[in-house]
C-alpha cells in the first residue's frame, strides 16, 4: 500500500502489527518473567523470542549515541575500532574455506545473520542445528539469568550474548607478538581458563634470505598462493553478497552494501551483471531499485552512487518481511521503532527524487573516469519513468515489483497486499516487460528478508 503522509503511513504500518495473530502474545511473553528459560521443551522459535528481548530498545540506543560525546568514550571506542578493522565478514569466509580445503575442522562466527541467527555460528561450513542452538541457548541464558541478581540485574545485549554462546572452553587462541604488560595478562588469564594460548611468528620470520642491500619485504619473493588457496577462494560461497537469483522473466541482483566502498563495488559488478543478462536476452530489461539503510548512514550519498545504474523505479521498505501473520522472530528488530523505519523510508525517496533530476549531471560525473562504463550494453527502455514507491514491508515491495510473474512470490500462503489504483496503474512497464532486472541493496537486513521469500530453503 502506498501512503504519501508519514503519519498516515504509520498508523497504517501500526494497525497492521496490532492485527498479527501473535503479536499481543509475543509483547507479553517480552514483558514477562525471564523465568522462562527454566521451562522445559522449549523449542527453536521460543530460543529466538526470549533472545531478542536482549536486543537494545531504541532508548537505550539514543543514549548510547549522547554518550559518544565524551572524548574518552571515543578513544575506547576507536581503539576497538582499530582492533577490528579489515577483519571483514568476507575476510573470514575466504580465510575460513581455504582452512577447509586443506582439511581443518573449522569454527566460524559472523555478524550479521540473513535469515536465521544460527548462520551466525558454523561447524565446517554450515550452521549449527536448530537443535543445538537452542540446546545451548538456554543453557547460557539460564545459567546469566539466574545469576543476574547479583550483578545488578544485567544481561548481556543481543550481540554480546551471541558472542558468549559462541565461545567454549579449551579452544586453542592465537595473538601476535604483544608488550609485556599484555601479553602476562594473556598468558594469565589463558591459564586461568585451560586455553592453549599461541604467539604467531612475525612476518619477518617468513621471509626468505636475501643479499646485502635492502634486504626485508622490498626483495622477498612475491606470494604465489598454493592451488588449495585458490580454490577455497573459488569454492567461497558468501550469500547475499554479488548474488544472483533468477526466476522466469526476473533476475534479482542482491548485495548487502552499505558503505561507500562496497556500494561503489556493488554499482560495478550490477551494472556489468545486467548489461552480461541484456546482451545474452538480446533485449534490454526493466530496472528496479529495492533500498532500505539502518543506523546512522548517509542514505542519499549512498543513492548518489546507484543513479547512474539507470532504475526505471526505485522502491524503498523497511527490513520488516511482512505485515501479515508470520512466526518468523529470527527478523525481528526491536532496535528501532516502527515509526523511525518508516520515516527513513521516506526521506529515501525523497533524497532519490531530488537526486533523480539531476541524473543527467550526476551521470556525467560518475562516467567520465570510465570505471562505470559497461561497453557493449543494449539501449536503455524508452522513457525511463525514475517513478519511486513506498512500501511497508519487504513481502508486498515484492509483489508489486514481481506483478504475478515470479513462481516462487505466486503462491497462496503469500496473500498479495493491496495497493491503491494509482500505485497499481503505475506498473505496466513491470507486466509487459521481456524481462525485469531487480538490484536489492543497502542492508544486508533487507537482503535477509528478500532472500527469505524468494528462496524458501534459506529458511529451512
């Protein structure tokens, strides 16, 4: 449904949840007891519920953001920062897929979750059991809730709590070489646990003799990686990132991109994608943008960056999967408020309208260093519309988008969400078109729920 006043829109959006069959239920069962944890035959769905009531309220998270004020709090936090930078998801996928072809057991633990919140923490290559995520769930949970009392009645957040759960005693840890003062502590607190600690070697120390001169890195032989390595890069699979679905006449392009650098990537890799699908069709496509961002990113600079991929229309929704009843908790997001969502929706196709007509300019712009030039392309659809759409929720984005003619959306269990007239008339370059080419991006949250429509085993 499309809603052109935010606070018409909202209440919309509220009437809708308010009506779900289990929403009142689920808002008790968040305000009640934690005591919870100690019920037995408690199942997977139970696990995720009671986990998300450890995610920070909006609230709280404004308070976080006044407290970035204080200068000290900045260092500690950039030190982190620092510690945790190029330690990328994709980094560790890689790093984790050549371990494995060369025949390690491997642990893996990641953030953010697409579908489900297992896929957060794998066992050679694949998430643990629902079984044994909620085993071990309630264990920890248990074991911090009934301690809770004397800790001031803390519990660890979402995140922090994802963390603990993952970890378990006896794994081997390895650091590199540390001043004194650190590394006791890393040796103390190693043996206090029974963890084998390990001291990398320097770089150095892997570097073959060289001459006199300017020895060191300036004349080591360069890295050949082994064949073992290429193929654990090649076999990497890392869903949701440059990945393509294709059902009948539409190709959904999906990457969670969200910052300046990978949106720039995901620009080049779409746009050379869909001009490779135009040219094997033989006829040129319809284009949808599917956007949504969360936090505190500059929405319209990450816009500014897809205008020149030439979207006929850009939709916007907030990571919610659906309006209608569903039991998925696995997508639920208590961080910010449905209102805030919404406004961010909003303010995105205002900033794509604005940014729309000066495509001409902004296009230019981009082209002229030539790394968006994709030769070859065929001609753009006749009269590019630029019509942007705002829907409440990722399911009914895709239908609209769709328009009957994806299998996987036409089925009965997803009821189609009205729209009204207007919004329906505008999608006949959508019904008539030899194919449609739709680029999901912005949030890996959003690509999460696309990806739990259009693909139902990621579900499973």
């Amino acid at each position: 449904m499309m809603v052109r006043s935010p606070r018409v829109f909202e209440r919309y959006l509220f009437s809708a949840f308010l009506h779900r069959q289990n929403w009142s239920n689920f808002t008790a069962f968040r305000s009640s007891s934690t005591k919870a944890a100690r019920l037995p035959r408690m199942d997977y769905q139970d696990a995720v519920c009671t986990l998300n009531t450890l995610q920070t309220n909006a609230m709280a998270l404004e308070q976080v953001r006044q407290e970035r004020k204080d200068p000290q709090l900045q260092l500690q936090a950039m030190r982190s920062f620092l510690q945790r930078s190029g330690l990328t998801g994709s980094t560790c996928a890689f790093t984790e897929q050549i371990l494995r072809n060369y025949g390690f057991r491997t642990g893996f633990y990641s953030s953010p979750h697409l579908v489900q919140v297992r896929e957060r923490i794998r066992i050679d290559g694949q998430p643990i059991s629902k079984e044994l995520f909620t085993k071990y769930f309630w264990q920890v949970y248990g074991r911090l809730d009934e301690t809770k009392d004397a800790h001031g009645g803390s519990m660890p957040a979402y995140f922090r709590f994802l963390t603990i759960l993952a970890f378990h005693p006896g794994v081997p840890a390895f650091t590199v070489k540390q001043p004194d003062g650190p590394m006791a502590v890393l040796q103390e607190r190693a043996q206090e646990i029974q963890c084998p600690l390990h001291v990398c070697p320097e770089l150095a120390e892997y570097l073959a003799p060289s001459a006199e001169g300017n020895s060191g890195v300036s004349q080591a032989l360069p890295f050949q990686p082994s064949p073992t390595m290429l193929k654990g890069l090649k076999d990497t699979e890392w869903p949701g990132r440059t990945q393509t679905l294709r059902h009948d006449h539409i190709t959904y392009f999906l990457d969670g991109a969200h910052t300046t650098r990978s949106m720039l990537a995901c620009v080049r890799w779409f746009s050379e994608a869909a001009a490779h699908h135009e040219r094997t069709a033989g006829v040129p496509a319809v284009r949808v943008l599917l956007y949504n961002a969360t936090g505190e990113r500059d929405s319209a600079a990450m816009l500014k960056l897809l205008v020149p991929c030439h979207f006929d229309f850009a939709v916007f929704c907030p990571n919610i999967t659906e309006v209608l009843p569903s039991s998925n908790a696995d997508q639920q997001n208590f961080n910010v408020t449905v209102e805030n969502m919404l406004t961010r929706c909003l303010d995105n196709q205002r900033s794509w309208k604005t940014l729309s007509g000066q495509e001409g300019r902004l296009g230019a712009e981009l082209e002229v260093g030539g790394e968006l030039l994709i030769p070859g392309s065929l001609p753009l659809v006749a009269d590019r519309r630029n019509d942007t759409l705002v829907f409440p929720c990722i399911l009914s984005a895709l239908q609209w988008i769709s328009q009957g003619r994806d299998p996987v959306l036409a089925v009965p269990e997803k009821r189609v969400a009205p729209v009204q007239p207007s919004v329906a008339a505008k999608a006949t370059p959508l019904r008539e078109a030899a194919q449609i080419h739709v680029l999901v991006t912005g949030s890996l949250h959003l690509v999460g729920g696309v990806l739990k429509h259009l693909d139902p085993s990621s579900a499973s």
